[in-house]
C-alpha cells in the first residue's frame, strides 16, 4: 500500500465521523491541539478561499472554502484528494457532474481537469490533500472540460 493512500485511509475516518451532524469538523494532528478551520470575515466574502494548514512526508494540507463556482482548473504536477467537510456541492470530472456530500472523496489526478460548484446558500468547505506538497504554482484554468 502506498504512503498516500495509508495516510488517507488513516485521516478520512476523522472527518467522517465528524461530518453530517452540523457542528464544525475537528482536525486532529498528532502533537497539535485539535482545531478546526476557522475562516476571516474577508475569506468569508470571497468566493474562494484556501489556507495551508501544515506540510509533511511528501504532502500538503489545505483548508478551502467555496461559496459559489469555481474555475475548471487542471494541476499538471500535483495529485489531489479532496474531503467534502461541510456544506455540498457539484464536481466536474472527466466532463460530468456528479454532487457531492459531507464525507464524500474525490480523488483528482494530476492532469484531470476538475471544477467545483456549491449548492444551496451555505459555503461548501473542503480538505484539499495535494501530492506532492502545493506551492501554489502548479494551477492553469482550462474553459470546459
């Protein structure tokens, strides 16, 4: 089994748990005090917003909120995998929607263009996993795919 898919096998139970019931999905880390993702009144007035949350053994955790469509984004040098925290929405892979729940996973290749779209009011928040660690470079918009 490889070190990403251990690693996520390991994590996504905790937000499982943690998903459906309303309240605010902990993150717990070993030798960190549990938190969870706390969003500024300006990330909150954005359509998105991503935060790094830590980096480690060959990947990169991030918080991202979404409150309305994102662009069709492709990462050409990153694997993704993506935990549906809170709220829903759709996601386009290989050009088909498909909705997505608190607790659900996508798993995004790397050079797989994908686009996310909240449904209802609410933000939609996620926990971006990127293999290797994200530097921010390593995203184009690409128009419908």
């Amino acid at each position: 089994m490889s070190y990403r898919l251990a690693a996520v096998l390991v994590l996504v139970p905790l937000f499982i748990t943690g998903c459906g019931g309303g309240g605010r999905v902990q993150i717990l880390t070993p030798g960190v005090d549990a938190r969870t993702v706390e969003w500024t009144a300006k990330e909150q007035g954005q359509i998105q917003s991503m935060k790094t949350l830590h980096t480690w053994s060959g990947t990169s955790v991030h918080g991202f909120r979404l409150a309305g469509r994102s662009d069709s984004r492709v990462h050409d040098r990153h694997d993704l995998t993506v935990v549906v925290l809170a709220g829903r929405a759709d996601v386009r892979l290989a050009g088909k929607w498909k909705s997505v729940n608190p607790g659900d996973i996508i798993e995004i290749p790397r050079g797989s263009p994908y686009q996310l779209d909240r449904l209802g009011s609410d933000a939609a928040e996620f926990y971006f996993i990127y293999y290797p660690p994200y530097d921010g470079k390593d995203l184009r918009n690409v128009d419908g795919k």
